[in-house]
C-alpha cells in the first residue's frame, strides 16, 4: 500500500487531491468546490484504483 503511488494513480485519471492512508483506508482530500466524484463513473474508477493499490477503502474528505 502507497498513498503517494495512489495519489499519483488518482491524478492520472482526473482526479487531484492529497491521500494519506489511515492503515488499510486511503483518505482522498478534495477541495469543498472539486465536482470531480460527482460523476459515478469516477467516484467507482477511484474506488476500483484504490482496492488495486492495496487498501480494503477509500473514504472522502471534503476540506478548506
């Protein structure tokens, strides 16, 4: 498990934030006015990365 190796992943398919892990949950930081996980596509294809990366979650933090 990375963060990094999943932010970068993340990054590459349209999606910025910060991620850290919290142990097997990867914690996907976006700004309040990001609409990118609005779409579900996206919001399943980050999931989808974040399971390939070795995490069992990937939980949102909306943040300033």
């Amino acid at each position: 498990m990375s963060a990094d190796a999943l932010e970068a992943a993340l990054r590459a398919a349209g999606i910025a934030g910060t991620v850290t892990a919290d142990g097997v949950v990867a914690v996907l930081r976006i700004a309040p006015d990001d609409r990118v996980l609005d779409d579900a596509a996206r919001r399943r294809a980050a999931i989808t990365l974040a399971s390939e990366h070795g995490f069992r979650s990937l939980a949102l933090e909306v943040a300033d």
